[in-house]
C-alpha cells in the first residue's frame, strides 16, 4: 500500500515538473506575454526552438524547416486560405481541429483574428461616416436655432414640464410628441399663426426672468438704486372689479395700461395650452362662456408681469377665486421654467455632439423651489392641493392618500357649530392646524406630495411650520437654503397670521432669497447673475392677499415689496361696519386721543383710560360691562390693574381653559362680576356669543372691523337695570388707528375725526 502511494506521489511531482519547463499538454512551448502582444500587433510570430527560454530568440537560434515541413506548410496555407472565405466560426473549427502541428493551429488563429480586425476596421469606418453625416445634421439644425432665437428674443416657450435624472432627455421628446398630437398634427395653418402670435407677443416671463434681464446688467442696477432710495412714482386710479388702486413704478413708461380688460385675447397672457384647457374646465367663477371672471382677469393680469401685488379685498364671497387664480400663476410659473431648462439643456447637448462652444446659459437658481405658499390652517393648505391636482391633471399622485389622511379630517371628527358665522366657518372648518410644510413635486404626468424641500417644485406651509425648520441663529440643526431661489411668493389670509404669531411672518421674510450656505449640487455655471449678486429679492414676486390692511402689511409692503417691475396695492371702500348694528337707540361715543409718537400710544392710552373713562364709569355704578381689548399685552396690563383695584370683574382670553371660560361667562351673565375683560383673538378663534352685555368700551377698535358690529349686536336690555336707562358705547382711537377707524366708520368720514378740532364724535 505505502509502495502505490509512493508511486503516484512520484507521478504527481513528476507530471508538475514538465508543467513547470514551459510546455503544455500539445508538447509545444508556451507563449509569453511578449509573444502574445506581437502577435497581435504584427499578426506573425517566429517560432522558436522548443525547450528554450520564454525570452524571445534572436534570428541565429531560428529552427530552419525541413522539406516535408515546408510541404506540409503549404497544404496548410493552401487549407487556410480555403478556410477564410468561410465564416470565422467554420475557419476556426477547422484549424483547431486539425490534427497536425501546433504551429498549425497557431497561424490559422492568427488568420482569423486578422480577418476579424479587417471586418471591425470596416464597421468604424462606416460608423464614423454615419457619425459625420449626424453631425452635419445636428451642426445645421443648431445654426437654424440660433437664427430663430436672435430673431424671435424674448419668445415665449408655451411647453414645459418637469425633467427627471437619468431621463431628461426623453422625457423632452415624449412631451413634445404629445403637444405636436395635441394640436391635431394636420392643421399647419394653426400652428402658423400660433407662431405668429407668439413672435408678436414678448412672454412677461421671459421679459421679467430671462437673457434681457441678464444682459441690461446697468438698468437692473439703476432700478435697484431706485427703489433703494424709494424713488417711487406712484398713480392712483379706480377698477371696477379690483376697486382703488395704488400703482408704484420707476420709469414713466411705465404707465397705466390695466384697462386691457379684453376677455378675447386671452392668448396675450401666455398660459400654457394644455393648462388653460383645464382651466376653462375646472374654474369654479366661470359661469358664463368667459374663461376668467372679472375679478380674475385683471388680478391675472398683474400676476403675469410679474409686479408684487398687496390686495386687501377678500371676503368668504371672493376667496375661492383668488385661490384658483393664483394657484394657475404657479403652476404656468413652474412650467415655464422647467420648459426653459429642457430647451437649453437640448441646446447644450446639440452643442456638446458636434464639439462646438455656445454662450454662457444662465437659467437657474442655487436651489430648485420656485413657489412658496403661506397658509394658516391645514383646512387651507388642502383646498389648494385639490385645486392644484384639478389644474395639472396628472395621470399619478405619489403619497397622495397619505396627504389628506394627514391634511383632512372625518365628518366624526368636524365639531365646528354650523350656526357660526359665515366667515368663520370658512376659516375653520375641518383641520385647523396651524404646524405644517410640505413639498410638492411635478414632473411630466405624476405629481408627488412630501417631497424633500430641495427636490420640490411648490412649498405650501404655515408661518410656524416654516419658523421650525429655519430655526433661529444660535440653533445647531436650522436650514433656510430653500429659500434662496424662490422667484414667487404667495402669502394668504394673510390676516389671520395677525390673530396667530406676526414674528414668523416677518422671520421667515427676513430670510428670503440669500446665499446658501451650502452648494446643494448647484450647477454655478447656469446660475442667473442676480443671484450670485445677491439681488435675487428684487426680481422675486411677492402676492399678498388679505381681509383687510393693516400696519403690519403695510410694513411688509414698504420694505419687502422691492420688485423691479413694480408693484400694486389694491384698497377697499369701505362704507363702515357702524351701519350694520341691529340694536336701536345705542349712542356710540368715539373719543380721540392725542399722541404724537407710536412708540409712546399704548402708555397714553392707558394713563387716559385708568385717569379719565374709569372712573366715570365706576362713578355710575354700571355692571355688565365688556371691555373690549385687541391687544393681549394690553389685556394682561389692564387686568393687572383691576386685580390691583379691587375691581369686580372677570377676563376671557385665548390662553383660558374651557372651563374657565364658562365659570367666567355664568358670572358676567348672572351680575356676580360687573366687568368682562374680553380679547379680539378669542372672538376669533371661539366666536362665542357673550350674553348679558350691557354697555361695551372698544378699549381700541377691533382689526376684524364685522367684530364690531357683532359685539355691539350682542348688547341686551334688562328691565332690572333702574340705574341706567341708556346703553353706553364708548370707542378709544388715536391717529394711528387711522385703517381700522375707516373700516368701522367708513372712508369718507375718517378723515375729518383724525383731523378735525373736535375730539368726540357720537353716532346714534
């Protein structure tokens, strides 16, 4: 047994030997890597002798053939040629099947491989005269583009949808298969005069956000020096349908051209085909064969040539109008510019295939979000998701069933009194949170909620939800850089944020448009010179859509407004909410309080009210009276003093308990507390209505100026009063409260009880 092991460790170490000389199975010489190369470079090898080295041999160590090799040699080139004018597979088989010599099957490889070089020197050859052709093509359609563009400057771009990574490209071609079949394909005479129009018209997008804006670096900063110095013009003029008008501009060609109220030339506005389709289907104020009401057609007007525009005359009646108006400038803003961005991308490929430079292309921002939409309650936030998902008609929504399971409520969960008043119903009914941000995506045919900020299209958030994110300076996790890049900004009901936290508003306006801190994967070379100049906030548009107007959106008109287009401030006439007190024989007494200083009118009030109105009414002996405060601060000073006075009152505020609210409402209505102290923002938020009211003092005059009528309707008489027999109204106001006075008394008399020699005024 140890002798057969012996033996067959003695054939291994044996055959492994011969493996190790540099021989293969065939008994000839192996390749090196040398020989290898110069086969395959120089298609010849010199064989050489075996049992020699892997070096190659010089020309004197050559094996000379012998004659019957020679021979042999011959029928195998004679074999070879036949071989080559089969296919390669054939050629091969029959040299590697051969059962000769090596050396045989060695050159008819080598034949092979030859003929395999030759055929694939052929197909490049071929290639690169398909490629020439295709260059030649694309270098002929790039020099008529570039014709068309310089000839037709400032054409608007009526396709545009959303490109994704990876499919940029064919998603272009897919769309515009299917705005060609749109159109019908056949009828060319419509196109032409489509066309047409186009060349005639100059699109306010790419007058305001494009090359021309770019180049006339001088004027844009002749502007910016303007409206630096407040060197605004303005002219003042009435709308039928937007009522009075403040119009700001810079130059004097600027002036006023709103009249063009003509509802035919619709194509003047340069909406997108395929949206204005689904506009005429899905606008809830057409009522007639009009695509835009009156109301929607001149504000529409403004949104399209980019100008800022403070309008302060929505209502319950009008507010779905504006939502949709304004939700159709996003979606053909958004559009626009993901059209121009495909444009210029096929622009730069055609350039980049045939090796030739163009011009420096500067279509984008540091960040993508172009839209952001502020809204006070989710209720809102969700009403304008549905009117966006109508205008789009995307075939896809991704996480849309997330999105109004989050955003919406069950009719289990609505417990909002249906008695309320109209406006608060609207206000509030459904999903009243007041914490959320949400990113919202387009591309060609899907549309995608909760998309992360710097992949999203449109942010929609309240005030808090966005102050969460940004943060304030100190904080280690903050991020505002998806601010930095918005080109519009719509804010509404903005008058609710009042009756929320107005530091937010101003904190997020505070940190609109800056440089980012970070890159974000931002292309440099494509972005718009105002950005990298840090100017990008005067050629943002900023909406601004409330109730009424109101200091605090005047501040925001005058200082964040700076749109180098201009900007508009649309007013109401108010006739005075004093009209609408159902309540006879109620004498209303305004008394005006003398302040020359802003900063000093709060401590005047004060000192007036405690020195000279309190005490009178003490004197009288009254219950059952509401102090009306809109001020919270002002609320908690005064209550500080009646608990210091030891007067006999209770308070309601937004901050009580519902429990308290109710003990503190049965003892105002019983008499067991003569004083109410009563905020403006719980009226907002609770609209409760308050009995037992018989006199009211307007400590100062509600924002809401409907509250006031509605207090004063609340009043009651009692035939157990004996002490008084008149109901008293007393209303504090000073001159800085000169826009909520109008609302209340209405336009035509404010003036005179600001500036009159009087300082009481009564209204019976």
């Amino acid at each position: 047994m140890k002798r057969a092991k012996q033996v067959k460790n003695f054939s291994t170490r044996k055959r492994n030997k011969k493996n190790k000389s540099g021989f293969n199975e065939l008994g000839t010489k192996k390749l090196s890597r040398k020989d290898w190369k110069t086969l395959e470079e120089y298609g010849s090898i010199n064989p050489t002798e075996i049992g020699e080295s892997e070096e190659e041999e010089s020309p004197s160590k050559r094996v000379l053939f012998t004659e019957d090799q020679e021979i042999k040699r011959e029928d195998d080139d004679e074999m070879m040629n036949e071989a080559s004018d089969d296919d390669d597979k054939n050629a091969e088989e029959i040299y590697l099947n051969k059962p000769n010599s090596s050396y045989s099957k060695l050159v008819g490889l080598l034949q092979v491989n030859k003929k395999r070089k030759l055929d694939n020197k052929i197909n490049e050859e071929n290639t690169d005269i398909e490629k020439i052709d295709k260059v030649d093509v694309i270098e002929n359609d790039l020099r008529n583009e570039e014709k068309s563009s310089q000839q037709n400057e400032g054409k608007k771009i009526e396709s545009g949808e959303e490109k994704e990574s990876g499919g940029e490209e064919r998603e272009g071609k897919d769309e515009r298969k299917e705005q060609e079949k749109g159109k019908g394909g056949g009828n060319n005479e419509d196109d032409d005069e489509g066309q047409r129009d186009e060349e005639n018209e100059i699109d306010e997008f790419e007058k305001h956000f494009g090359d021309q804006q770019q180049k006339s670096q001088q004027i844009l900063n002749s502007k910016v020096s303007m409206i630096e110095q407040k060197h605004w013009k303005i002219i003042n003029y009435e709308n039928p349908a937007l009522n009075l008008v403040s119009k700001y501009i810079l130059n004097n060609n600027e002036e006023n051209n709103d009249n063009e109220n003509d509802k035919s030339n619709i194509e003047s506005l340069k909406i997108r085909p395929k949206l204005l389709e689904t506009w005429k289907k899905v606008n809830d104020a057409n009522n007639s064969n009009n695509v835009f009401s009156d109301l929607q057609l001149h504000l529409f007007q403004q949104f399209n040539k980019y100008q800022d525009v403070l309008y302060t005359n929505r209502n319950v009646e009008n507010s779905q109008e504006l939502r949709y108006i304004y939700a159709l400038h996003a979606l053909n803003h958004i559009y626009k510019v993901r059209n121009r961005i495909l444009k210029n991308n096929e622009k730069i490929n055609k350039a980049h295939a045939i090796g030739k430079d163009i011009d420096e292309i500067r279509d984008q921002g540091f960040t993508r979000p172009k839209v952001l939409i502020l809204l006070p309650f989710r209720n809102s936030a969700m009403n304008l998701v549905e009117i966006l998902l109508k205008l789009s008609e995307t075939d896809q929504q991704d996480n849309r069933k997330r999105f109004f399971e989050s955003y919406g409520i069950t009719p289990e969960q609505e417990k909002i009194d249906p008695k309320k008043p109209a406006d608060f119903l609207a206000t509030f009914k459904g999903n009243i949170d007041d914490m959320f941000r949400i990113g919202i995506k387009f591309t060609r045919k899907s549309m995608k909620f909760y998309a992360e900020f710097y992949n999203a299209d449109i942010i929609i958030a309240s005030p808090l939800g966005l102050r969460m994110i940004i943060g304030a300076e100190g904080d280690k996790k903050r991020d505002f850089d998806f601010l930095s890049s918005i080109e519009v900004m719509i804010v509404d009901q903005c008058d609710t944020f009042l009756m929320q936290n107005w530091d937010h508003v101003e904190h997020i306006f505070s940190h609109m448009n800056l440089i980012p801190q970070k890159s974000h994967d931002c292309d440099f070379s494509r972005v718009k010179n105002w950005y990298l100049d840090g100017r990008a906030q005067y050629l943002r548009q900023t909406i601004i859509i409330s109730d009424y107007l109101t200091p605090e959106i005047n501040t925001l008109f005058n200082k964040q407004m700076n749109n180098v287009d201009g900007k508009m401030k649309i007013k109401h006439h108010h006739q005075g909410t004093i009209f609408d007190i159902n309540v006879k024989s109620i004498r209303q007494v305004f008394r005006r309080i003398e302040c020359n200083s802003l900063s000093e009118v709060d401590d005047i009030r004060f000192k007036y009210f405690i020195e000279k109105m309190l005490p009178k009414i003490r004197k009288m002996n009254l219950s059952h009276v509401m102090i009306f405060i809109p001020s919270y601060f002002d609320f908690v000073r005064l209550r500080n003093y009646f608990e210091d006075s030891t007067f006999s009152f209770t308070s309601i505020n937004e901050y009580e308990k519902v429990s308290d609210v109710t003990r503190a409402r049965t003892h105002f209505l019983n008499g067991k507390k003569n004083y109410l102290l009563y905020t403006e923002r719980f009226h907002f938020f609770r609209r409760h209505h308050i009995k037992g009211i018989r006199h009211v003092i307007f400590y100062a005059l509600p924002d809401h100026a409907h509250f006031y009528s509605e207090i004063l309707n609340f009043i009651q008489s009692f035939s157990s009063d004996k002490t008084s027999n008149e109901t008293i109204i007393n209303v504090l106001f000073s001159k800085f409260d000169k826009l909520r006075l109008e609302r209340v008394v209405g336009s035509t008399r404010v003036d005179k009880m600001l500036q009159g020699e009087k300082k009481v005024y009564t209204f019976s």
